[in-house]
C-alpha cells in the first residue's frame, strides 16, 4: 500500500500517541471502519428479530434457560 508522506506522517504521529505500532493502528482504523459489517447469518437474525419470524416468546427467563439446560 502506499500512503501520500504526509497523511504517513499524521498516521505514525497517532500511532505513537496511543502507543501502538503503524501496522496495529492502521488495523485498527481498518477494524473501526469495516469490522463492524455484519456477515450474512447475522443480517438474516436482524430481519427476523425485526419482522417476528421464528421468535419464542419467553414469559419466564428463568424456566427458558433451565429449558435451555436441559435440552443440551
């Protein structure tokens, strides 16, 4: 990868100052930017949680998890 030398410079200035190496802080940013997509089984649970589908109603959280238990 190559980066314009001043932006490299402003990069390692903050990398320095949150004691971390270029690589690491450059992941870092990389990670705050595209690490929080969610992959395609997690965007299929967000549509059903949002329109209802497959969901168990829980009136007791307790008995659920002891339900839980027992099955596994």
């Amino acid at each position: 990868m190559r980066f314009d030398k001043d932006l490299l410079e402003l990069i390692k200035e903050k990398a320095r100052a949150q004691k971390r190496s270029l690589n690491n802080y450059i992941e870092y940013l990389l990670y705050r930017e595209v690490g929080d997509i969610p992959n395609e089984e997690t965007k299929k649970a967000i549509h059903e949680a949002e329109n209802n589908v497959n969901l168990t109603e829980i009136d007791n959280l307790d008995d659920y998890f002891k339900k839980l238990l027992e099955e596994s």
